[in-house]
DNA sequence: TGAGCGATCCGGCGGC
DNA sequence: TGCCGCCGGATCGCT
C-alpha cells in the first residue's frame, strides 16, 4: 500500500516522463463508466466519466508533484490552469507505457481504469486493483477543503512545531498517539507501515495517551517519523501488498522494517502483540514499547 | 459545536 | 472447492 515515500518514488518517475506531454484523448473502463452510472463516487470523483473526458482532452502536463500522499499533476489548457488529484488509495498505480500489455503484471493490468491517450502516441495508465484511489479534477488545491487542512510536508522546518504544538491540544491529548501521527492533519503522509516502525525505534507504546509523552520524546518521535521517510524514498519504498513504480518495479524498504508485520521482535525476541487503534491494526513489541 | 461512529469506494485472501 | 468475513486511506454524513 503505497504511503509518502512510496508516493514520492511514483512522483519522481512521473514527473519526467509526463512532463509537457498533452493529453489527446482518455478512456474510462466500463467498470468504471458502470459503477458512475450506479451513482457511486468510483475513482473519478465529482465527475462523470464523459465530462471527465471531455474536460481533460487537449491539457498540457506542466509538472508532477507530491503533496502528503496526494499526486498533483499540474495542467494548462487554453491559457487557464487546473489541477488533477490522484490518490493512490490501497493499490493503485501509474504506468507510462507505449502499448497496454507492456504492463507486465496480470493483476494490474486487468484493473487498468483510466488511461491517457497522449498526442505523441505514448500511453499513461492508471490501474486500481482495489478501486480505494481517486482522480478529482479542480482549478487549485482551494477548490478541495480538505487539501488545505494538511500538515506541513514531514520535511519542511515548520512540521516538528506543528506536530508538537497539535499534540498539547486537548483535541489530540487524550488520543492514543498512533492514532495522532497518523492523522494527515497533524503530520503528512505517515500510514500504518511508517507509524508502526517509528513507534517501535523510539520504544513508545501505540496504544499511550499522546498527552502522557514528554515534549522530548515526541520530539524524538517526530525526528524518527522523518528518518524512517527518508530512509523508504531512499530504498524505493515499501511493496507491502501492491505497490508498483511507474515501471512496474517493486521497492526494497519492506525488508528494513523491523516491526511491522513481524511475529517476533527484531531487539529482544519477544512475541509482538497487536491491537486495533482508530481501526488499524497496530504491532508492537510489549517488552520494548511503553 | 464537535466528537465519534458507520458507510462508502472494492478485490484479495485467510479460514473453515 | 467455495463461500464468508475481514482488511484498509480518507472522506462524508448522521447522531
């Protein structure tokens, strides 16, 4: 499931490879087309397939960029700018290709459901095995609310004083702090996988009351939370389940966690414990963790 | 007013 | 082997 650095990864291929291309014509799969007529919010969201179609038909990629673990591809038609939405969801991915069956892996290629057909002839697909991504067409992030209630990119100077001054509120205090971190309106783009692990390097129990932590560990936390980001961009990111590069290619990082998913704790031995916070599944060492 | 919960988008997969 | 139920990011609407 892809989450920030995973995100980032699929950015840093697409934005090459899309980059000033012109979209000539797109095409909707008819799973699609028939579950918008069913008046469900499939994928493309606010929007009709046949609108959707005709409103991208003739846009410039300008650039692709990364916000949390939104996609944003830039677009400029007859002088005007608009930005496309792409939300990875659980299992969605891009692929530049030229022909369809360069997609190589069945499972992708039998959920392809939008592709952009470009004026040079190359083809960019986007496949959702699950159907949990989305596409939203809009002028600016302004348009969609929520987009401008997120927290300040991990990376950016103002992040760790957004985080530790969200976490002394009373609105987050009494929360379990997995469920704080995870929050994309408290720190961007940090899911299950990446929450997991840096609770588990810092020694801190999912499960304790984010008020209970001193400032100095949850700036330890927030430290943490970036270095194992940074440490998955740098390793391609994690392929848990379904996450794919716009070559189809898997990342390397599932191999250097050390909590998530495991059944034994990589320090001490122990059998890892698990419990449900805010919905997800959390593991965590009982011996290490407090 | 806002916190909390259920529904919603689904296919894959574990378990029986 | 087939079927049932669980899982999951993020949002939205209802209580």
């Amino acid at each position: 499931m892809p989450e920030l650095p995973e995100v980032e990864g699929v950015v840093r291929s697409l934005a090459p490879a899309a980059s000033g291309r012109t979209i000539r014509d797109i095409a909707v799969s008819d799973t699609i087309i028939k579950s918008k007529s069913e008046a469900k919010e499939a994928i493309l969201k606010n929007i009709s397939p046949e609108e959707f179609a005709g409103r991208m038909r003739g846009m410039t990629i300008t650039d692709v960029t990364r916000r949390s673990k939104y996609i944003y591809f830039h677009l400029r038609k007859d002088g005007d700018t608009h930005l496309l939405v792409s939300h990875l969801g659980m299992s969605g991915a891009w692929f530049a290709v030229n022909e369809m069956d360069e997609v190589k892996e069945e499972k992708f290629r039998r959920h392809i459901h939008v592709i952009f057909g470009m004026e040079d002839g190359g083809l960019l697909a986007y496949a959702d095995i699950r159907r949990f991504g989305e596409l939203r067409l809009i002028g600016a992030e302004s348009d969609h609310p929520p987009l401008l209630a997120m927290a300040p990119e991990p990376f950016d100077d103002s992040a760790a004083g957004h985080f530790l001054d969200l976490c002394k509120t009373s609105k987050y205090a009494g929360k379990p702090i997995k469920e704080t971190i995870m929050d994309g309106k408290v720190i961007s783009g940090c899911g299950n996988i990446y929450a997991t692990e840096a609770l588990f390097r810092t020694g801190i129990h999912p499960g304790r009351k984010t008020g209970r932590i001193s400032l100095k560990r949850l700036g330890l936390l927030f430290a943490e939370i970036r270095q194992v980001l940074g440490e998955a961009i740098e390793a391609g990111g994690s392929s848990i389940s379904d996450y794919r590069n716009i070559n189809g290619e898997a990342g390397g990082m599932q191999d250097r966690l050390r909590m998530y998913g495991r059944q034994y704790c990589p320090a001490c031995g122990t059998a890892t414990k698990r419990m449900t916070i805010a919905g997800r599944t959390s593991v965590y060492c009982p011996k290490c963790q407090h």
